[in-house]
C-alpha cells in the first residue's frame, strides 16, 4: 500500500524524532523568544533554543535521512535546523531539495540548508545554478549560503572563483532578504 506519497514510518526513526523533539523542548529559552519579538521577528513556530545549543545537541546523532524528514515536516525552526544537520552528503536529492526549501519555516532556515545541506552535495553546482535563477527567494538563499560555504572551505578550490561570483545576476534577486545574502556573498569577491 505505500505510494510516493506516503510510507510507514520505520519504529526506530519515530522513536529518535520523538527524542530529539522532547530534548528541543527542553532547550526552550522564554528569554530568547522575548529578545526576538522586541526586534520584531516571527516567533510562531519556535520554542527559542539557540543555533548553537541545536548544533550541539545535532552532535548526539548520525546522519539519518528519514528522521531528517520527520523534523523536517513539523515545520517548526528548532526541527528544521537539527534536520539540517541530520541530512545525509548525497541526500536529499536535486528535486527533493526544492520541496523541502518549498516548507522551510523561514529563509534563515534556507541559509542553514544551504549552509549545511547544500555545500556538502555532489550535484552542488547545478544546484546552486538552477536555484540562483528560480525567483524563489528560499532556492535563491540556499543556492547563496551554498556557494558562501563552499568559497569559505575550499579557498583556493572552490567551485564558485571570483568571476562565478562577478557574472551572477543581481536582478534575480526581487526579495530583499535575498538581496541581503547576495550582498554579503559579494564581500568575499
């Protein structure tokens, strides 16, 4: 009976996205979500743990896909950015990849998967091609966050050299969060 769609979810999987879920919660920091509200920022869907206490916690296990899946599909930002770290180097695939940016919970989870997820990836390149011209500000985000990382790492053998970075084209950016990300990466030229 399973589809494309839908598959049973394997025990162990749901046992570790309950684990991992309850020891989030037990991140939660009210005063971080009232530091975020006095700026003005979303806090729905967030329980206020830090980028580094998740960081930490995401140490505690291995890449595993499906549960990456799971924390990924609660669409909340503490989920989504542990699945950033639990998401395989060769998954999820190219078309897989647009989904999830499709249900991320804001674009600064989009700059974690690009960051975490997408400079790690083998088709990273063609990705980060096809992204830059979608006019979908999370695709774009990732695609830039991806190409960061990489001139980050890699220095010298990057895959995105200065004249990569010089040829984008700084009218597909519409959104001025992607703008933002886009001036930040210019830095680096």
């Amino acid at each position: 009976m399973d589809s494309p769609d839908f598959k049973p979810i394997p025990g162990r999987q749901e046992q570790l996205f309950q684990e991992i879920r309850r020891r989030i919660f037990r991140l939660q920091s009210g005063k971080s979500l009232d530091s975020m509200e006095k700026v003005g920022a979303d806090t729905r869907g967030q329980v206020g743990a830090s980028f580094l206490s998740l960081k930490t916690l995401a140490k505690n296990y291995d890449p595993d896909y499906e549960t990456a899946l799971l924390l990924w599909g609660t669409g909340n930002r503490e989920e989504q950015i542990i699945a950033c770290f639990l998401f395989p180097p060769a998954r999820p695939t190219r078309e897989e990849t647009a989904r999830l940016l499709g249900l991320c919970h804001s674009l600064e989870i989009a700059e974690y998967f690009g960051t975490l997820v997408l400079s790690k990836h083998p088709e990273m390149v063609a990705i980060a091609n096809e992204f830059l011209r979608s006019g979908v500000p999370a695709l774009q985000t990732a695609a830039l966050t991806c190409i960061s990382r990489n001139r980050i790492e890699k220095k010298a053998e990057t895959a995105f050299p200065d004249s990569y970075i010089r040829n984008i084209d700084s009218g597909l950016f519409t959104s001025p969060y992607v703008q933002i990300v886009y001036n930040r990466l210019r830095i680096l030229v």
